[in-house]
C-alpha cells in the first residue's frame, strides 16, 4: 500500500505540472481512500475495507480509460481538452519534457500576432509521452492488484 501511495503521489506532482484537472481529482481520491484502506486495515473497520474495495475497482477502470484515451483507442484523441475539463490547454507535462526530449520555443514572426504567443517544437524523445502515460496507469494497475 505504500508503493501505491507514492506512486499515486508521484503522478498527482506530474498531472499538477501539466494541468490535468481531471487526473488530478482522481489522485485526490485515491489517495485519500488509500489512506482510509490503510486505517481501516489497521483498526478492523470492515466499511472502509469496503470503500477501499470500491474505490480500487473504480481505480483500475479509471486506468484502463486512461490507457484508452493516450492510446486513442474507440474514437478517443489525446488532442482533446477532456483532461482539463476544456477550461485550458494545457496538456500532458511528458509531452515537452520526457526523457530525451528537446524543447525549443519559436516565437512568431508575423505581425499581428500576440507577444507572448509561441510554438512549442519538440524534438528527440526516447519515448513518447502517450507511452509515458501509459506507463503510468499500468504501474496503477499494477499496484492496485
């Protein structure tokens, strides 16, 4: 249980550092009921093994439809604000910065266009951050088992 709360932990750091609203409520979550699982195991509270029990099912799917979504598998695109809940466009934080990867700014050269403006070229990537993401959930998958 403590393995699944780092690494719960360290993908809540990651999804913070990319604004993915919607990975990072979940991660809330889990790590709120894995601490309820925690203390329930410990005191013998059958109702919070119970929600721990729940909640790991409901975990797993959760990860499975994250693997679906970077993977784009049924008509789902990794290009949608669907993380962010389109409030922002922000996307996954290992898609500028995973291992590898060469990020260079490119500022606009036209008139008109806003200052602060830029393109985001990314370059070199050992491996590509949907794999990453992937990764990710399986590891969840994985621990939650």
């Amino acid at each position: 249980c403590v393995f699944l709360q780092l690494a719960a932990l360290e993908r809540q750091i990651f999804d913070f550092l990319g604004f993915q609203w919607a990975p990072i409520l979940g991660n809330f979550l889990q790590i709120i009921v894995v601490i309820l699982g925690l203390f329930g195991t410990i005191q013998f509270r059958p109702q919070y093994i119970v929600v721990y029990t729940v909640w790991t099912a409901l975990w797993v799917t959760w990860n499975v439809f994250i693997i679906c979504f970077y993977l784009e598998v049924g008509g789902l695109s990794k290009e949608t604000d669907l993380m962010t809940f389109n409030i922002s466009m922000h996307r996954s934080w290992w898609r500028e910065h995973g291992p590898g990867c060469i990020r260079r700014v490119v500022r606009p050269s036209s008139p008109g266009i806003l200052e602060d403006y830029s393109y985001v070229s990314v370059t070199g990537c050992i491996i590509d951050f949907q794999y990453l993401e992937v990764i990710h959930s399986a590891i969840q998958i994985l621990l939650s088992v």
